[in-house]
C-alpha cells in the first residue's frame, strides 16, 4: 500500500474506505455514503474501484473543515461486518498505543 500521503496512483485490490482524522479532536472518521464523516467503521461507505475510491477521496479531501489526512484504506468485508484490513487500521481503530500521561487529572489513591 503506498503512503496515505502519496495516493496519487490508487490501486483497489479488494474492498476499500476513505478515513481521515476528525478536526475538533483528533478522533478517527470515516467517509459515509451520504458523504458525511462517522465514527462508525460500520457506517463506511465501501467502494471496489480505483474510479470510485478516486472520487471518494477527492469529496472528502474538499471537506477539510470537518476532517484532516483523508486517504483509502483496504477493509474486509464478511456477512456485511466491515473490519480494518491492515495492521495500520486496526491500530487506528484501537485507539493510541502509548500510555498517554495523567496532566491536570486528580490522583486517585
């Protein structure tokens, strides 16, 4: 898979998504049917073509007020369930890797 950066030459070797990262706060976003943004991998829009996975991503790159780094990713598609199709997105799903430090947070005893 080429760097999200770098999608100028998209290749769709199965089932794919747009994700993005939400600007408010960070969260991962993925790009809907009705073209908006959710949290929801569920809610994905699924495309198998590089044409449409080109259009999809030139839509969601315009709304760059609601979402930042929008580019394609592979998914897996099984009994209508949409899962991550790589170590990177299901990493990204998951949430952070690190323990994040307890700034401003009361300590608990």
């Amino acid at each position: 898979m080429t760097s999200p950066l770098e999608q100028k030459k998209i290749k769709i070797t199965g089932p794919s998504i747009v994700t993005a990262n939400r600007t408010i706060d960070g969260a991962v976003i993925y790009r809907t049917p009705a073209k908006e943004w959710s949290t929801d991998l569920a809610h994905a829009a699924v495309v198998r073509a590089a044409d449409e996975a080109r259009t999809l991503l030139a839509e969601s790159v315009a709304d760059d007020l609601g979402a930042v780094g929008a580019y394609i990713a592979p998914v897996e598609v099984s009994d209508g369930k949409i899962a991550p199709g790589n170590l990177r997105e299901q990493i990204r799903r998951s949430g952070v890797t690190i323990g994040l430090p307890a700034i401003g947070l009361p300590v608990q005893a």
